[in-house]
C-alpha cells in the first residue's frame, strides 16, 4: 500500500446466509473500484455472518472467500475481509487483509471476546503489526475498542493505521456516540489513522468512520443505512505528540505498575 492512500469502510447489513453476503460483498468490490478506492474494509464477520450459524458450511465459506478474494484481486483492491476461520476446531472471529495479488499478508483473532462471543470463539493471543508497503497496519475487531491497552500495544510496534471491523448493531443505539468517540480516541491518542467499518443493522451502536491522527472525521456514515465511505490518507500526518508526554515514570512504579496488570 501507498501513501497517499485512498480507503474505503462498506456498512452493510450482513446476515447468516453466505451466499448473500458474498453477493453484496462483490457489488461493493466494484463500486470501490468504480471510486478508486485501494483498500476496502468490510465488517466483523461480514462473510460468514454474526453470529455465525453453528451448522456453518466451511467448505461452502471457503469458495465464496475465494471468489471474493478473485473478484478483488482483479479489480486490484487491497480487502479487508471480516469472517469467521476454523484451524484444528476451534473457530476464531478473524480479520484477514488481502493483497492486489490475491494473497494473504496479514491476519488477526479478536482477541477480547464479548459474553456473545465466548461460546463461539476462541480468543486470539496476538496483537501483530505488519509492514504492508509504506504503512505499518494493525487489526481490530469490535469490542477490542474498549481495551486501549490494543491499541497502545500496536502503535507502539508502529502501527500507522489500524482497521477496525465491527458488528455493533441491533440494540443499545444509545451507544453511538460513546461508541463513536471510542474510536475517535483510539485514534487522536495514538496519532493514528483508523478505518472502522461496522454492520448496518438496526439500531447501531456504532457508525462506520475514517478518523485521521487528531481523532477527526474524514469521512463518517449515516447512521443505519447501507453505504461506503471513503478518504485519503497521508501518513505524513501520524503523530506522536501524546506519544512523547507519556509519565512512563510514574507509571513504572511498582505500586502503580501492579494496578494496571491487575
């Protein structure tokens, strides 16, 4: 990936049919190629549904990943696909970015699972930052939003831009804007570029933005509607002024270390 880059979030409505997702998933390949987009990030488990079905077909998700995967490739899209993958039985809620070239360059397990997830999913033990062209990109799913320490871990192994894929819809709409101002958080305290995209469903609790390094707004959808937002990122602009003025030596005292381990 470049710099300048040119992102897009999809807010879809996901469901727990595979087959239609993908067919929504493809028309919004080609409406970001359409608008020029480079990289596309869709939501949490857009592919295989949330939650996903407990008779979930493997065999059918992997053929639709992969003709996904095909159609982006062609269309020469950098994709960040939300869906659920499966390694010695266990199931993860993972985050999978793709390459123009169709390959797998990066991936990552929702690593702070919700009281919903747990029955499901095995937690990730990972926090990975990849360099992918100019940028050094993280993942995040979801509730890992409410957990700073994430985020902090992954711009402090240099992450530039993180890709946030959500599926907070279908109650608590309340939650928009503490959900909204999260993200914004993570972004302005980090000096980060974020790219959120979460599912349609209503009501939301959180809507698709792309913040930029102060926590501003670039680009912000309608809440509860299908759509794609985009914006171009210039990675000149990542920061690290809070970076900078952090008392890591207040912090670092044993009596005050223990309290954030505890």
């Amino acid at each position: 990936m470049k710099s300048p880059l040119k992102a897009a979030a999809l807010q879809m409505l996901t469901c727990g049919v595979v087959a239609e997702n993908v067919s929504k998933l493809l028309e919004a390949v080609e409406q970001a190629a359409e608008q020029g987009v480079e990289l596309l990030v869709v939501p949490e488990c857009a592919l295989s549904g949330y939650p996903p079905s407990q008779g979930l077909d493997f065999a059918a998700l992997r053929e639709a990943r992969r003709a996904l995967v095909a159609r982006a490739s062609q269309r020469g899209l950098w994709l960040a696909l939300g869906t659920t993958t499966r390694h010695r039985q266990k199931w993860f809620n993972s985050a999978l970015l793709f390459s123009p070239r169709g390959r797998l360059v990066a991936s990552y397990h929702k690593t702070q699972l919700t009281e919903d997830d747990t029955p499901i999913f095995q937690a990730g033990c990972a926090l990975p930052v990849f360099q992918i062209g100019q940028w050094k990109v993280g993942l995040q799913i979801c509730f890992d939003m409410r957990f700073p320490e994430n985020w902090r871990i992954l711009r402090r192994q240099g992450a530039e831009l993180i890709l946030h894929l959500s599926h907070a819809s279908g109650a608590a709409g309340w939650k928009v804007p503490v959900l909204g101002g999260t993200v914004r958080c993570r972004a302005a305290e980090n000096g980060l570029f974020v790219v959120s995209a979460n599912d349609a469903r209503r009501p939301q609790m959180l809507v698709s933005a792309i913040c930029d390094p102060d926590g501003r707004h670039l680009a912000c959808a309608r809440k509860n509607r299908e759509m794609m937002i985009t914006a171009t990122l210039d990675r000149t602009a990542v920061k690290d002024d809070f970076l900078r003025l952090r008392r890591t030596d207040l912090w670092s005292r044993p009596q005050f270390r223990r309290l954030l381990l505890r």
